[in-house]
C-alpha cells in the first residue's frame, strides 16, 4: 500500500418509508444488495463519513453521492425514480489524487492526467468525450455534464476500460472531482 491513510468509519441507515419512518437498516460497510433486509427504502441518514448508494443491485445503474446529513426523502430530493438497492462506503483518502482519462473506450484516443478537479473537459483539454479512465491514486466522481451536473459515477483506484460494463451505458464524461476529507 502506498503512503495512503485510509479510514474505514462510515454509518448509514435506511428506511423503508419517507420521513425516516418504517423498517430500518444500519450499514456500516458496502452492501451489493440490500433487498434481504429491507423490502424498500425511501429516506436515509447518514451519521458518519460518505456513501454512494445505487438504484440497482450489485452497485449498477444510477449512482448518488451522500455525504453526512438527512435525507428525509430523498427520491423526490435526487429526482431518483428508484429506491436504493445497494451501497457503497467510500473510504477516507489522505494522500495524491491522479487519473488518467481517455477520449474513447480502451484507454483509446487522446489522454490527459489529471490531480485535482476539472470543470469542464472541453474546455480545459478540448476532449469531447471521456469514455474510459485509470485512477491511480485516490477516489473521485464523474459526471456526464459540464460543472459537476448529471448522471455520476464514482471510480476508485483501477481501471476503466468501458463504463458500460459499470451500468453507465451510452454515458460520457464531462467533469471530475476529488473525493475530498469532507466526509467526516
């Protein structure tokens, strides 16, 4: 492991109903799948550090971010059209971020590596399209609109060939950000 300081703490609780109300599931890790333990969920409270929650199983589809708060009812919040059905903790990253983004598929077309946030590919690259990355260092999320807007994804340390193979088919990315310690 590299000079990274990583800290596993994290807490959420779902809720099957609006408001917090109904069955409830505390969840202090990822969770591929959480159908087992409640039938729905339709609000949440994050106490402690920072989540992407998706709206499929096995951490497909459409992903969030939520970071501590309370999210009453978060459906309507997100314009999510699905419940929550899987979870994933991000850990705690103290360290360098780097990545590398690439215009096509397969690490193809044009790359840049990047170390802190970017607004705006077009702009700051002149790269239309972001269709595969490798993140080596640090934990990040990418959105498929200019200024940090739409559909997003979370990618950690790894390769990303195709992010088809991630639920996001057809999805090209505009804009990145760091995964910062504001998740205590």
């Amino acid at each position: 492991m590299s000079n990274t300081g990583m800290n596993m703490m994290g807490k959420i609780t779902f809720y099957e109903e609006k408001n917090f109300q109904g069955r409830s599931y505390e969840c202090m890790s990822d969770c591929s799948d959480m159908s087992s333990y409640l039938n729905r969920c339709h609000s949440c409270r994050v106490e402690s550090g920072c989540f992407m929650v998706y709206d499929r199983s096995n951490y497909m589809g459409n992903q969030y971010f939520m970071r501590r708060g309370e999210y009453a009812d978060y459906m309507s919040m997100m314009g999510m059209r699905d419940c929550i059905k899987s979870c994933r903790m991000i850990p705690m990253h103290r360290g360098s971020y780097r990545m590398k983004i690439y215009e096509r598929e397969n690490f193809g077309g044009q790359m840049h590596e990047m170390m802190d946030d970017c607004d705006n590919t077009m702009d700051r690259y002149r790269m239309s399209n972001c269709m595969s990355c490798n993140v080596m260092e640090g934990h990040w999320l990418m959105y498929e609109q200019p200024n940090y807007r739409g559909r997003m994804m979370y990618m950690r340390p790894g390769e990303y060939r195709n992010f088809q193979n991630f639920g996001m088919s057809g999805t090209r990315f505009m804009s990145m950000r760091r995964i910062m310690d504001s998740c205590n």
